[in-house]
C-alpha cells in the first residue's frame, strides 16, 4: 500500500477516534463511602441511652464485597481495612473507584459491608457489647456520583456498671 494513503488512512482513523470519544460526555467517576459509629453503653441497654456517649480512638475492621453487574461484565471487589474512629466515634472507608463499577447508576451492584470491633483505648469503657455490624442503609447520590453504606453502631461496655447513673435500666 501506498505510504500517503496508508498515512491518510490513520490520521482519519485518529480523527474519528477522536470525535467519537468527544461526542460522548464523560461518564462520572462513582464514589462509594461505608461509615459507622463506636459508643459507649454506659447502662447496658444495647442502644444509644441519654447516658451514652461516643467513643474516639476505637480500632474498627471493615470487610465489604461489591459485586457489579451488566450486560458486559461482572466485577467484584473485595476490601478488609482497619479505621480508628474519629473523636466523635466515627469510623470511615472511601472506597477507590474501579472501572466498571457504578454505584449509582447503570449496573446492578450488591454490596455487603461488615464492621468488627479491634480495640479500645478507653480504660472506662473497654467491655466488648456490639461486636458486628452487617445490617446497612444505603444512600445514593446521583447529582453527586456518591453512594454511602451506614453500618448499624458498634458498641463498648464499662465492666462496673454504675448503679446511680442507670437506676431506671435493666441489670445485666
């Protein structure tokens, strides 16, 4: 072939390439977030009391699975990482984008997110109560390309329960 004709033949080939990929708007990169909370039950109830408060510095373990699917391909991703929680108790994974997977729209994605409690720093509060968390709600943004997984809270006891302070709580 020709050397001209085979250098025409490219730059339209590259031109078109070109075009094609102009023509279509970029499509945004999802972004997914799994937070959670650590408190301490100061009374024992296994929920968030008027005595409870949060607990900052607890190691947290996250395991989550995402499983996309479309027509063209099945992705999966696994992830298990180690967070401390903030000084309000809050524990936080961003999730790196992978190709193919979008939380938001165009594939159907499953998720399954669990959190599991390490360790506390705190000597006042440091009875294992909540251990695991599996049970999730699920906030998408499309305007935002987000979608946010919030675990159920996690929760430390005080191996002395104060009498005076939950009178009106059961014993345990």
């Amino acid at each position: 072939m020709d050397p001209i004709i085979r250098l025409l033949l490219l730059l339209a080939s590259s031109f078109m390439h070109l075009f094609s990929a102009t023509a279509q708007p970029p499509s945004p990169i999802s972004r997914i977030t799994v937070v959670g909370v650590v408190f301490c039950d100061s009374c024992s109830s296994n929920t968030f009391s008027r005595h409870s408060y949060f607990l900052p510095g607890v190691e947290v373990n996250i395991e989550c699975k995402f499983k996309a699917q479309s027509p063209k391909t099945t992705e999966q991703m696994s992830v298990s990482v180690n967070r401390t929680t903030d000084k309000y108790g809050v524990y936080k994974l961003e999730i790196p984008h992978v190709d193919g997977v979008d939380c938001v729209e165009g594939l159907a994605i499953e998720s399954l997110c669990q959190a599991s409690l390490v360790g506390s720093k705190s000597k006042a509060c440091d009875v294992p109560g909540l251990k695991t968390s599996t049970n999730q709600i699920t906030v998408k943004s499309k305007q935002d390309s987000l979608c946010i997984y919030s675990l159920n809270a996690l929760s430390y006891r005080p191996s002395k329960r104060n009498a005076t302070l939950c009178r009106n709580h059961k014993q345990w």
